[in-house]
C-alpha cells in the first residue's frame, strides 16, 4: 500500500516544531524595534500606552516605523501560533507510529524537546502581543506573574521529564553512539531550558514586588545553570565527534545552536542585573553590561563563523536553501538569525549607547543597526523560503506505508 505525500511537511518531525519557534523569534525582533526606538519612561519594556503616545507625537518615520513593528509582530505572531498548533496536531498522531518509537531507541530522541522549546517561545510570543494590543495591561501585571511563572515551571517540568527519559535509557542501556552525535544536536535541550529560563526571569527584572522578583531570580537561575552544564557538555561530545567523522550535511546547521542559546542566556542574565539593581541593591553598571554583551556577542560571531565554514565546505546552501533538495534541519538556521539580530540590537542600545560610545540616533548607530536590520531581512527570507519549500504542495513524492 503506497501512501502519497502531497509535501515535505507531511512527512512529520518533531523538528517542526523549530518553524514555530523561528516565527516567534521574528516576533521578538520586531518588538525590538518598539523597545529601543520609542520613549517608555518608567517602565523596562514598552506597552500599548507608550507606542500610541510615540504614534500621535511622531512624524511619519516614526509612524511608519511603528506600522511596520505592529504589522510585523501580529505577522509573525499569527505564524507562531498557526504552526505551533499544527505541531501539536501532527505530533499526537505521530506519536502512535513506529518513527516515535524509533526516535525513543536513538541519539535523535533529544528531538522531542523542540516541544517545550516551541511553548515557551509562544509564551512569550503571548506577553509581547499583550504589551502591544492590550491597553492597561501595566496596571495589571503584577497579577499576570504568578501564573506565567507557573505556566513556565510546568513547562520545564515537561523538557525534565523529556531529557530525563532520555538520560536515564543513556546512563543505565548505553547505547548513545558517539560516532553518530557529530553535530550540535545535543544541545537541544540546553536550548529549551534555556527558554523557560528567560522565561521565568521575567518577573525578575519587571516586577515592582520583592518577593516576585526574587521568586524569579531563584527559579531562573537554576535553568540557567542547567541549560550551561548540558550546553558544555553537548559541545565537548559534539566537537569530538566532528573532528573524528566530519559533519552530517544534514546536520551542519546545528553547528549554530550556541548563538540562540547564548542569546537567551545573555538576555536572562540582563533581566536578573535588573531585578538585583531594582529590590537587592546590587548595582551593575553601563560598563558591565557592555563587556558582558561584547562578550557574548564575540562568542556568537565566532560559532557563526565556523557554521558557515562548514556549510560552505559542504555546498548545504545550494542543496537545502536554494536547491530541490529537502531537510527539516534547515529550520535550525532561522534561530541564530534571529538570535544574533536580538543581541546586536542589545548590544548596540544597552551596550554601547548606555555606556555613552555612542549617540542614540546618530550616523554611527544606524549604520550598526543596519547590520541587524539586514540579518533580520535576510531571516525573514529564509522563513519564506522554507515554508514554501516544506508546506506547498509537491507532486510525484511518494511513501511507502508501515501498514
């Protein structure tokens, strides 16, 4: 019996789940926009208030350039939501076939962490929706913490459950091969930690009470550390092995794992300094944040560097992006796009502007956030691009059934 395959998409991943996440990502690079181009005196982040307080005061760059961060968020935004959902669809039905249980047996079984990764990136994607469409929202968003620290716990809860599963077959069967974990693959889980990190320390730098705040920074800071020892760990196991087998062409694009990463690690690490600074009188200055970040920035260039070595060298580029050929692992390039274009804004406004090297708004700073505006351009191509590839129809692909 031959089941037909209308498009690459039907034939299911779990790492599908990576085309929500890079959706929400772009989301958040829009947001960048509102959050460093538009006054929000007294607050960390802008809300509904302060952007249609900028729309009525500006002239038409300005409006022109909140149209554009609105239309792209809701954009971007209904993107996350629409694939999430169609994820969590295809990932029940999936579950009841023999690939789940194949995966279970293997090194890929880490895949299933693109699953909580996925959620809490829309969790997110909901508070920057919320910040941007809701009016009043700031009045009420003391009430907002609890349960989204809740939400984020039972979130990681689920990837401990799923990196557990998958440690303890490890640690007590074997069966890891490390001749086959020449990639970064195995950082996936370091990656989804580290989301419900950043996640949970968000009440830590934007909470006006104590205890939240300090809730936040403790709960935080335990995925942070968790997602740092297994990041360390998969980087060791997965440099190993590239050195002794070379790169899999299909899973090259891990390579770039670490920018993301290193991008939410950064980002978290910003909203405890804040919490600290505002109930712990532990201050931390413009200098500090500037090294922090240029060091953090450095580390990315140079994992950017080495992928796109690699991906060169292997020609993925003209197979995967602009070629016939299809791998859902291409989806893994969206993130550090995204990542680095986050932390270049970072970088730029609360690095250097803040530590006074450069003037807001000045020739010198538009010409850096180019950089960002072009890697944010170029991220959103490749989001087209793929989606066109794996979700339109394909004739003549066929399949046959397990049946």
């Amino acid at each position: 019996m031959q089941k037909s395959i209308f498009r690459p998409a039907d034939n299911y991943s779990p790492l599908y789940f990576l085309v929500s996440l890079g959706a929400g990502g772009l989301t958040v690079t829009f947001f960048m926009w509102l959050m460093h181009w538009i006054p929000h005196p007294g607050r960390s982040v802008p809300v509904f208030e302060d952007i249609l307080q900028a729309f009525g005061s500006g002239d038409f760059i300005i409006r022109g350039m909140i149209l554009s961060a609105v239309a792209g968020i809701l954009y971007y935004a209904f993107l996350n939501l629409k694939y999430l959902f169609w994820n969590l669809i295809n990932f029940r039905r999936w579950k009841k076939t023999e690939a789940y249980s194949q995966l279970h047996a293997g090194n890929a079984e880490t895949q299933l962490m693109a699953l909580p990764l996925a959620l809490a990136m829309t969790v997110n994607v909901l508070f920057v929706l919320g910040m941007v469409l809701v009016p009043g929202l700031w009045s009420v968003v003391e009430y907002l913490f609890p349960p989204a620290i809740i939400v984020f716990l039972l979130i990681g809860i689920l990837a401990f459950r799923q990196f557990g599963n998958f440690l303890g077959r490890v640690l007590t069967q074997g069966g890891f091969l490390c001749a086959g974990n020449n990639s970064f693959a195995q950082a996936l889980p370091a990656f989804a930690l580290a989301m419900v990190g950043v996640g949970l320390a968000a009440p830590a730098g934007l909470s006006s009470v104590p205890f939240i705040a300090g809730v936040g920074l403790v709960l935080s800071t335990f995925f942070f550390v968790s997602a740092v020892l297994i990041a360390v760990i998969a980087l060791f196991l997965g440099f190993r092995a590239l050195l002794e087998q070379g790169a899999n062409i299909e899973t090259a694009p891990t390579l770039s794992i670490f920018i993301p990463v290193l991008t939410i690690l950064g980002i978290l690490g910003l909203r405890q300094s804040h919490g600290l600074n505002e109930h712990f009188a532990l201050v931390s200055s413009a200098a500090d944040r500037l090294m922090t970040l240029s060091q953090f920035l450095s580390a990315q260039l140079l994992f950017a560097l080495l992928t796109g070595l690699v991906l060169l060298r292997l020609g993925y580029f003209g197979r995967f992006i602009l070629g016939r050929d299809v791998s859902v692992g291409s989806y893994a390039l969206v993130c550090p796009g995204v990542a680095l274009v986050v932390m270049i804004q970072f970088w730029l406004n609360r690095g250097m502007v803040d530590a006074e090297l450069l003037t807001k708004f000045s020739f010198a700073y538009w010409v850096l956030s180019a950089f960002a505006l072009a890697l944010q351009a170029a991220t959103m191509w490749l989001v087209a691009k793929l989606n066109g590839k794996h979700f339109k129809g394909s004739k003549g692909k066929t399949e046959l059934s397990k049946a």
